[in-house]
C-alpha cells in the first residue's frame, strides 16, 4: 500500500524518512554565513530547497527517489535553517539565492534544476531571473511570488504539527537552539513583505517551469498558480488532489511522480 501521512502524525513524532548517507557534504562559507549542503548519487543535477522554517530532513522521501531515477541530488539548509547559520541582517529571498550558487560553485555545478517548496520555490524562481545561465528548470511548488497570492492565515492541527515537528528539529540541528522565536520572528517577515514579483517580472523568466499547487493548500490562493502559470512564459499547471501544502510529506508518491515527470520532459 502507497505510503501516506495525511495528517502528519507520523512526521511529527519521527520525522520523514532520514536522508542517506553520502561523503559529499559540508558547509560553504557565504556572505556572514555558514550554508550546510550534502550530494547524493549521479547525473542530471537537482538542487532540492525547503520550506521557511524547515530543514533538508524535509526531502527525506525525495532524495531517494531521485537517486534511483539517475539524478543528483543536492540539499541545501536555508540560511539560518537547520545545520546553517545567519548573521544579523534581515532574510532576503536574494540573499538565499545567492546562497544556493555559492553551494553550486562548491560541487562545481555549472546548471541545475530547482525542485522548490514554499520559500524553496521562491528562492528557485528569482534564480531562474536573476541567474537564467544556471538554471535548467524549476518545479516551483507552493509558494507565492508577490503578497497578494497568500490566504489568511488559520491554524490547523496539520499545521500545528508541521511547526512542533520545526520545532524539534532546529534545537537539534541549529548552532543557535535558543534562538528559536527570534528566527520564526525574522522568516515571518520576510514572508509577509516578500516577494513582490510584478507580471513583468515573470515574463522574463525564460527557463522551463511547473507552477504545482494543492488542492487544501492552507496558504497559497489558487487563482495566484494559475497567475504564475500565465505570466511566466511556457510555464504549466500541475495540480495536487487531496493533499495540501505539505504534499511531499503526505503523499510522496503523488508528489515525487509530477517531480520526475517534469524531470523527463527537461532531460528529453
């Protein structure tokens, strides 16, 4: 029977499944910071970038996946997320992207695609503008490219544990485990005020592109995908039945097949 945590009990109290071993992994020293990374099989690049409070653990049903289909793997823990660190100056979805190439020119990646997830997306897309020549596609999943497409927040039990499960993780993985408040605190406003992407701005983006949304998405309107969709050139809608904004984690297999989907038609 095909895995699924529907209400993610299971993610709360253990976690996705651990990532595998690799020897390929570290940290990249960049712009006050310190990026944690790791590199998993061989082939086509796939830079896999997660959620806003969240860590590279998130792809733990991912990362194999991706490997068995004959793809390189790469995470990358968001600045001050997980095992990397921040300095003091506000979160920048610039400044995450720009992370993201310095692991790149780390593992000497010349061009990747960009698997993203809610801020992960994001940080794909202004790197599919801002860096075109590094870009091999982006599967933008979850996100928001100006404040206009988010919904008013509500707190839900699955939300509840998606955040005691971050929770859980950042005491265990941050070189700052007591400064939890203050990094929700910073991601919060970042995410509030950030991106303001006009549909100028989308139009110039010229790499391959799955703007993929959920059906209970608890955060991101529908009609914003189906803005991102027309705006951005070439790009196409995936939609998600029965799952919502922590699709990868409640239905991997659902999730990981559109992934590889759009993997193929890149490769081909």
């Amino acid at each position: 029977m095909e895995f699924q945590d529907n209400d993610l009990e299971k993610f709360a109290a253990d976690g996705a499944e651990p990532l595998p071993e690799t020897d390929i992994q570290g940290h990249v020293e960049h712009d006050g910071a310190r990026i944690w990374y790791a590199a998993y099989g061989s082939g086509m690049p796939v830079i896999l970038l997660h959620g806003g409070l969240g860590n590279s653990g998130n792809w733990g049903y991912q990362v194999p996946a991706l490997v068995d289909a004959g793809y390189q793997a790469v995470v990358v823990d968001g600045r001050g997320h997980g095992r990397s660190t921040r300095d003091s100056r506000p979160y920048k979805y610039e400044l995450m992207a720009s992370d993201v190439l310095a692991v790149m020119d780390r593992l000497r990646i010349e061009k990747a695609v960009v698997v993203g997830w809610s801020d992960g997306a994001c940080t794909g897309l202004i790197l599919a503008r801002t860096n075109p020549e590094r870009m091999t596609g982006v599967f933008y999943f979850a996100c928001n490219m100006d404040p206009s497409g988010t919904k008013e927040f509500v707190p839900t039990p699955i939300i509840d544990r998606c955040f005691s499960r971050h929770v859980k993780d950042y005491a265990a993985l941050s070189a700052t485990p007591d400064q939890f408040d203050a990094f929700v605190q910073a991601v919060g406003l970042m995410q509030r005020t950030e991106p303001n992407y006009s549909a100028s701005d989308l139009a110039e983006i010229k790499a391959p592109v799955a703007i993929v949304h959920s059906e209970h998405d608890e955060f991101i309107k529908r009609d914003h995908a189906d803005h991102l969709a027309r705006s951005i050139p070439g790009a196409h809608l995936i939609l998600l039945p029965g799952v919502s904004h922590f699709a990868p984690l409640q239905r991997p297999a659902q999730f990981n097949d559109a992934m590889l989907i759009f993997l193929r038609e890149i490769a081909a």
